[in-house]
C-alpha cells in the first residue's frame, strides 16, 4: 500500500512540476527524500526492499529513473478485463493494480495475465489475514506463473475491525505478524521452487507437510 501510494504522489508531482521551476525543484528533493527512506529502510529489513518494487535499490536519481505509472483495471465485470488490460498494456502504462474491497483483488489479475505480455500486474492491495499464507502463496505463484513474471503481491494488513468483524479472524500486533506471514511465503515458495523441506513454525503460522501432489510446477521463473 506503501508504494502504491508513493508511486501516485510521484505522479502528481510529475504533473505539478510543469507548472514552475520551484516546484519541480521540490518534487526533485521529495523524490530524493522517498529514495533515502526507501534505502534506510531496506537496510534495516531487507524484506522490505523485496515488497517494494525494489524501491531500496535504485540509486539517489529515483525521479528520473523509478516513477512508475500505474493504473487500476474494471473489477466488477470480469467480462471487461481483457480488453481493459489489453488498452492500459496499449497506452504504456507501467503496471495495472487491483483493489481488495468490493471485489477480489485477484481474479481480474489472472485474466489480464493471458491477455498482455509486458505490463507488470500487481494487487495494491490484497487483504493479508484473511488468507492463509498458504492460499495466498497459491495465488501468487499461479499467477507469476500465468504471468512469465510479471506479477507483484501487494499486501496490507487492514484495521481490527475489519479483521474480526468483516472477515472474522483474530486480531494481533501486525507489525509481527506481517513479518512472518511473509517469512511464510517465502518458505512455502522455496520448498516448491528448490525441494527445501517445509519446517516452518511461528507463532501464527506452522507449517510442515507438503507432499509432491500439491507441489504446482514451475517453469523457473524469479519467485513471486
């Protein structure tokens, strides 16, 4: 959610910094600003560069070389996606992102997958305790697969409310949870990609049986 948000204040300052030499010096130091906090914060948890389209690996020139421009694609007509992913992947857009709230974030995600070839496809963002980490690690392989590679898993936490109320599962600091629910994945795409044996245990997760029937196949893509 994060760099969904950054990429659209870049965007904007894009378009601000036509206006005026002072602005387009400040949307450079912004730019600036949002590079050395993306680096800080890869350095502290590299997890967190892995997320972020990368974001903690490209140089003090993040103005002129990382602002992406991405765009969102119909999600309540299925119908509609394929040529809606097909005209975005048309006009250059960089990436297509889907929403979670009224719709599934990425069911329009696996239709766009078959029907263009370059534009990055990515949730911004998918609701991350309603799933298990092994339904989401599904979706996200599937998808990257689907995608030759193209495909980001944007993840969010969303409120206590929400997650107890609406979507009915137990709330606890997120921060810590986020962490391993992420360590998780990175374990269970291991084991499919590698043959690592599946042993992980956390205080959320556990997870340790993966038998060679539910291993998808893999075409030896980057993993997701």
């Amino acid at each position: 959610q994060v760099c969904t948000k950054a990429t659209n204040v870049h965007y904007i300052l894009d378009v601000l910094s036509r206006l005026s030499v002072t602005v387009a010096q400040r949307a450079c130091d912004l730019s600036r600003q949002y590079t050395r906090l993306a680096q800080a914060a890869s350095a502290l948890d590299p997890m967190f560069g892995s997320v972020c389209y990368g974001v903690g690996n490209c140089g003090l020139n993040f103005w002129e070389y990382c602002m992406r421009v991405v765009t969102n694609v119909v999600q309540h007509d299925l119908m509609e996606v394929a040529a809606a992913a097909k005209a975005i992947e048309a006009a250059g857009y960089d990436g297509i992102v889907t929403l979670e709230n009224k719709h599934d974030a990425f069911l329009p995600l696996a239709i766009a997958a078959v029907n263009t070839t370059k534009v990055e496809l990515a949730t911004g963002i998918a609701i991350s305790f309603a799933r298990s980490p092994m339904a989401s690690a599904n979706l996200a392989w599937d998808l990257n697969e689907a995608s030759r590679g193209r495909f980001v898993m944007g993840l969010g936490t969303q409120i206590r409310p929400h997650n107890e109320k609406r979507f009915s599962v137990p709330w606890s600091a997120p921060a810590p949870r986020m962490r391993e629910y992420l360590t998780a994945l990175k374990a269970i795409w291991r084991c499919w990609k590698y043959g690592e044996a599946l042993k992980f245990e956390g205080q959320h997760y556990r997870f340790t049986l993966m038998t060679p029937h539910f291993v998808p196949e893999s075409m030896g893509l980057p993993l997701p």
